[in-house]
C-alpha cells in the first residue's frame, strides 16, 4: 500500500505537464490524460478523459491513445500499460454523433477504424482497468488489453445491434473467444449488458476491485510484470496471443520457439543463474 501511497502523490497530468517532468516527447493531447505510476514510475497510465460524452471514443481520441502507448512502448523503463477511463465509464462506445452520417463508400473507401486494433500490437502488457460502461467499442478496446480488472460496477455490453449495426472492432471475435458462442450471440443479438460479476465468471475479466481501488489494483499489477525481464514478459505475450489466432499445433510450435528463443537472452541465463545462487535476478534485457 506504501507504493501505492507513494504513486498517488503524483497527480494525473496533461501531456503538457508530462513533457516538462521531461518525459519523452509528444504531442498535446486534448482527450486522454497520461501518467507515470508506480515506485519506480514504470508503469504508464492512460486515462480517457472525455467525460461530458462518457469517453464516447471519437477518431481524435483514438488517434491520442495510440499515440500515448507508441510513446510507452519505446520508453525503456516501463514494463507495463493500464488503460482507464472515469467511474461512470471506461467507453460508452464509438462515438456515435462522429458516426451518425458516414456513408458505406466512406467507410470502405476509408478503411474506417483501421486505426482502431492498435493496441492490439503493442507488444508491453496492456492492463485494462474498467469502471461503470464499457460498452461497443468500448468493451472492444477492453478485449484488445491483455488482462481485464473491472470495478464492481463495470458493465459490459455489445449494444451496436440496438443502433442498426455491429461490432467492428474485434467484438464479435474476442468476446467470443473470452465467453464463448452462447453468451457471445445473447450480447451480440440482444444488445444486453453483462455485469462485473457476470464478466468475471465468464471469464471476460480476471478480477474484480472495489470502484475506487481497481485502478490502483491494475497498477500494482503492472508493478509485478515489470519487475520481471521486459523482453521475456513480451515474449510470454506473443506466445499467449498466440492462443486466440492459432491451431493447437501451430500455437505450440510458436511457444516452443519463443521458449528456444529465451536461451539466447542475458535475462534468462540470469534468472536461472538467481535462482541457483539463491539471490534476486537482475534483469536488464529491454
Ligand atoms: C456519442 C455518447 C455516446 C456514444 C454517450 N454519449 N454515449 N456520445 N457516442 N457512444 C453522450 C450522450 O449523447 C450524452 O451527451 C452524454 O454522453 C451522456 O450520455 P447519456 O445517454 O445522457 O447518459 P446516461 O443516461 O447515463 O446513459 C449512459 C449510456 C448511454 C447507457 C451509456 O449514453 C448509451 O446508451 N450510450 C450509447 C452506448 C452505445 O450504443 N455504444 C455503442 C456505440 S457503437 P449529450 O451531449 O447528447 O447530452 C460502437 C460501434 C463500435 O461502439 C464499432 C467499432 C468500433
């Protein structure tokens, strides 16, 4: 709880005031708000922050976020990612108004929301901690996150059916994937929102916090990863990716190479070599 206590103390901040704690540059951000957290600042928090329309995620928002993880992504120090939103809500969705008059030959011609499955390529661990809506694209950029934590009122929903369309991010593949077809077609079909509790069980969410402590709770999280070897924590994400995208066998080929792989690292002659010593690794492969 101290390093919790400790990372409270440093206030969430514009991008502006990020830069001038002479962080790594980028743009102004007008939609999101991004921070450094944890004992050793090595955890990157991203919270949306568009409250007046529920963090309803307009192309600028999106086009912020990838941004702010691209800036995480080659900051050597952090380990870890946590996305977050308000506790009234995570997302309430694409943002409809933004949507309302696109035309299909936009759409296709525009290859609308290419630039939507971003975070999926991140190769950090991205931690999603969801409060209050998560809801169409919403609760698709949750799924794109590599672990879910939700507070106990979070609600998850594929609401797109209620408006003549549907999910076109990731959403009728990944939720299927987590929940499995029957609850995925009910969501799908019916528009109905699942609950904390009911995402937990389905195995949507891996834990569910308190409201006011599921952020922190992501962070101490991301604290934990980033303690190990940074690049052999993105290698046990690729091989675990693995398992939404390949057969049994080809998942297990990739897995037993990436595991072959770590034999080449400093980290992993270092975590063995610990381990027989018996003292702490030090790990330093980035
Ligand atoms: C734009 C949105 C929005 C959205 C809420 N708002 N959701 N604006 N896009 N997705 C805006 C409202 O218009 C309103 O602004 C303000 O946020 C507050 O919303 P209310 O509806 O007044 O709040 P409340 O009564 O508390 O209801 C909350 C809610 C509801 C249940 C979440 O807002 C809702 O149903 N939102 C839409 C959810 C949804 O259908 N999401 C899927 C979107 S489609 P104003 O200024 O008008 O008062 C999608 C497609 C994904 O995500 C495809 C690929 C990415």
């Amino acid at each position: 709880m101290a390093m919790i206590g400790k990372a409270m103390l440093v206030p969430l901040c514009p991008i502006r005031q990020y830069l001038r704690r002479g962080y790594s540059a980028g743009p102004a951000f007008q939609y999101i708000l991004v921070e450094r957290k944890g004992q050793h600042h090595n955890v990157g928090l991203i919270r949306l922050n568009r409250p007046k329309a529920l963090n309803a995620l307009c192309d600028g928002l999106m086009t912020e976020l990838n941004q702010a993880l691209d800036t995480f992504e080659e900051d050597p120090n952090i380990g870890a990612i946590v996305i977050t939103g308000s506790e009234k809500a995570f997302a309430a969705g694409a943002d409809i108004k933004e949507m309302q008059n696109r035309t299909f030959q936009e759409c296709y011609r525009g290859n609308f929301l290419s630039h939507w499955n971003h975070v999926s390529f991140v190769k950090k661990p991205v931690i999603a901690a969801v409060n209050g809506y998560a809801l169409g694209g919403g609760c698709e950029l949750a799924m794109m996150c590599d672990i879910i934590y939700a507070g106990e009122k979070a609600q998850f929903g594929q609401p797109e059916i209620l408006l003549g369309t549907i999910p076109g991010a990731g959403g009728t593949q990944r939720l299927t994937r987590a929940v499995g077809k029957s609850l995925a077609m009910e969501m799908v079909l019916s528009g109905d929102r699942i609950s904390a509790q009911e995402a937990q069980q389905a195995g949507l969410v891996s834990k569910v916090h308190p409201v006011d402590s599921v952020v922190d709770q992501a962070i101490i999280c991301g604290e934990k990863i980033s303690r190990n070897s940074k690049l052999i924590v993105s290698i046990a994400k690729e091989a675990v990716s693995g398992a939404f995208e390949l057969s049994l066998a080809e998942g297990n080929r990739l897995e037993k190479r990436l595991f072959h792989s770590t034999f080449a690292t400093d980290d992993r002659k270092e975590g063995m070599t610990a381990f027989v010593e018996k003292r702490k690794a030090n790990f330093t492969d980035k």
